[in-house]
C-alpha cells in the first residue's frame, strides 16, 4: 500500500488528522514516546504464548513487534477499513486484522490474554474512553494485561483552566478531538473499569524533535521524512504548527505507558 491508499489519503493537508498526515509524509513510527516506549511496554508484557488483542494497530509497526515475540495468537481490531488492509498486508498470515470499533470489537468474553492500544484512548471524549477500556475489560480473561501508550499531562496539580488551553490547542493543531489526561486521571479511568494498575512510565513528548525522528525512523528513513516535509509546502505548514504546539507546552505533555491487569472477581483465580 502506497501512501495514496493510507487512511485519510483523500483529505487535503490543510484538514488531515495529524497522525495520518505524518504517515503520509513517510512517518512510520507515531506513538508520543516513540519506538524505544513501545518497546518497553510490549517488554513489560508476557507475550510469548499469548492470545493478543490490539486495538487500533494503524499502520502495522507494533503488530509486527508483537508477531516477533511469538504469541500464541494475534487479532486487530481497526475501525478504518484502509488500515485494516494495511495491517494485514505487513503481517500476511501470522495474525488476523477485523473491521470493528474498539468500543465494539465483536470478540467473545474472556477471550484474549493481553490487550493493547497505542495512541488512541487519548482521542477520545470521556465517554469514549470509558467504553474502550470496558470493552478492553469484557474480552480479556482475568489476570489479563492490558497496556496503552498514551499522552498525558503533568503535573497532575496542573490548573484546570490551563489543561484546557492545552488541550483545545492541541485538538486544534492535530485536528483530532485529542483530550490527554493527567496520571491520577489515567489510574483512575483503570482503576474505575476493574483493573489494577502495576507498571507506569514516562517519556518525553518529542514526536517532532530531530533527536526523536532519527532514533525511530533511521538516518535513511528520517531523511526521506525531512526530504517529503520540504518539498510539500501545504503539509510542511502543517508540520511546523503542530511542531510548534508540542514545544509550546513541552513542560506539561509527555508520553505515558500504562500496564494494568484485570483484577479476577471473587473466588476466582487471576
């Protein structure tokens, strides 16, 4: 799949969610805390022999890690039907990749070991996020692990009014509805949904910085990102306010991992 195929391809820069428009561009690797903070979460997973669930796999990359850890089974769930294609074009016959939502996935209770979601809990309305992970909640076993790579916002004292801005101008920039929470609200959100949570960290929010794009892309592919960036004038505009939005509130956004596990109900055993 060319990137005239990739999800959104038909919108124009000027109104293209952001992930999608940095795909475009020749951007494989879109998670806030980049490659080395998904590497970490799925290291913190007990993948070997498992039955994963991913939500959202979006372009393929976590899929792929996953596959090379030998679970015993693989399934995604993405709601876009181009990335649906994606997916199953980059993991062939190793795993298998369904249409569905996340709120909705269609997969039978307690059917899976580990769930996992990667940047997009964050764009969802509080409801939203809610059904997700309850979702998430339905199909896994008890002692199961779910695990996301999200945004959050620190410090968690961090005034009401100034998360607001923060999170209206990030919508604004990215042009997804991206409502970020704090730590305390990420917990919680688990906590209220029957899990327990038993593995955070933190990395910084530098999805645009230099540094961050060689690391995950490599020195060639990084080149061929910057190279893409230049020569679109419309997309590079584009590029450069988002760029501009995470520098702007680089003290209050960073990329979180959160680990939890499905708390077994009475007299049972996890």
């Amino acid at each position: 799949m060319d990137s005239t195929e990739l999800p959104f391809a038909q919108r124009t820069p000027a109104d293209m969610p952001g992930h999608w428009l940095l795909a475009r561009l020749g951007k494989r690797v879109l998670r806030p805390g980049g490659a080395e903070l998904s590497e970490l979460m799925l290291n913190d997973l007990p993948i070997a022999g498992a039955d994963v669930l991913e939500i959202a796999p979006g372009l393929g990359r976590t899929a792929t890690e996953v596959l090379n850890r030998d679970p015993g089974s693989y399934v995604g769930v993405e709601s876009d039907a181009a990335a649906v294609t994606l997916t199953k074009s980059i993991i062939g016959g190793a795993g298998e990749v369904v249409e569905a939502d996340a709120s909705a996935t269609g997969l039978p209770d307690a059917s899976v070991d580990i769930a996992i979601g990667e940047a997009m809990l964050t764009m969802q309305s509080a409801r939203g996020k809610g059904t997700i992970v309850a979702e998430a909640h339905r199909v896994l076993r008890d002692g199961g692990h779910y695990a996301v790579h999200e945004l959050a916002i620190h410090p968690d004292t961090l005034p009401a009014e100034d998360k607001t801005e923060l999170q209206r101008t990030l919508a604004r920039s990215i042009k997804v509805n991206a409502r970020p929470l704090t730590e305390a609200e990420w917990r919680e959100l688990f906590l209220a949904n029957g899990f327990e949570v038993i593995q955070v960290r933190f990395a910084p929010m530098a999805l645009l910085q230099p540094r961050r794009i060689i690391a995950d892309e490599g020195f060639i592919g990084a080149l061929r990102f910057i190279g893409n960036v230049i020569r679109d004038g419309e997309s590079r505009a584009r590029v450069l306010q988002m760029r501009s939005t995470f520098r702007k509130y680089r003290a209050n956004l960073a990329a979180i991992e959160l680990v939890v596990r499905k708390v077994p109900q009475p007299g049972e055993v996890g």
